[in-house]
C-alpha cells in the first residue's frame, strides 16, 4: 500500500453480533471507521491495531488507545449498542 494516496485508505472494522431466542432471531452491527496509516504505531492490541487510524481518535492509531478508549469507539461495542436498542 506504499503508493496508495491519504484519500483512497479508507477502511473499517466491522462486527455483527446475532441473538437467537426461540424463533426470534436478533442482529447488531457495529463499525470503526477510519483510515490505513502508513506506518506501524503503538504498543497495544493486535493485526491491524497499529496501522489503522479510527476517525473518533483522530492522530491516534488503536494500538495507541488505552483499553478504554479503544472500547468506547469499536465496532464490536457498537454492534452490542445497535443489539441492546433491538432487545
């Protein structure tokens, strides 16, 4: 991705979380939009973590987030939010 210009390095993480009551079936879907940077920054988390730069942190990568603030902005919290409004 060397070449790949700022405005074309859009990306998300994205997660869907399902509850099956009975015959009920519910879903929630939960995004982390951001951007890729372009080099590796941070200590914490894992895979992408310290390439990926969410848009709600601007100037941070999620490997530099504290566990606190990387759990308020994911896309697996976001999903879980989108599940609790449905229930």
């Amino acid at each position: 991705m060397a070449d790949v210009p700022d405005e074309s390095r859009g990306a998300r993480f994205h997660s869907t979380v399902v509850l099956v009551r009975g015959d009920e079936v519910l879903r929630g879907d939960g995004d982390c939009k951001g951007v890729i940077g372009h080099k590796r920054r941070g200590d914490h988390g894992f895979g992408y973590d310290p390439l990926f730069l969410p848009t709600d942190t601007p100037g941070k990568t999620m490997a530099e987030l504290t566990p606190a603030e990387k759990n308020a902005i994911s896309h697996r919290f976001h999903a879980l939010e989108d599940l609790a409004r449905k229930l």
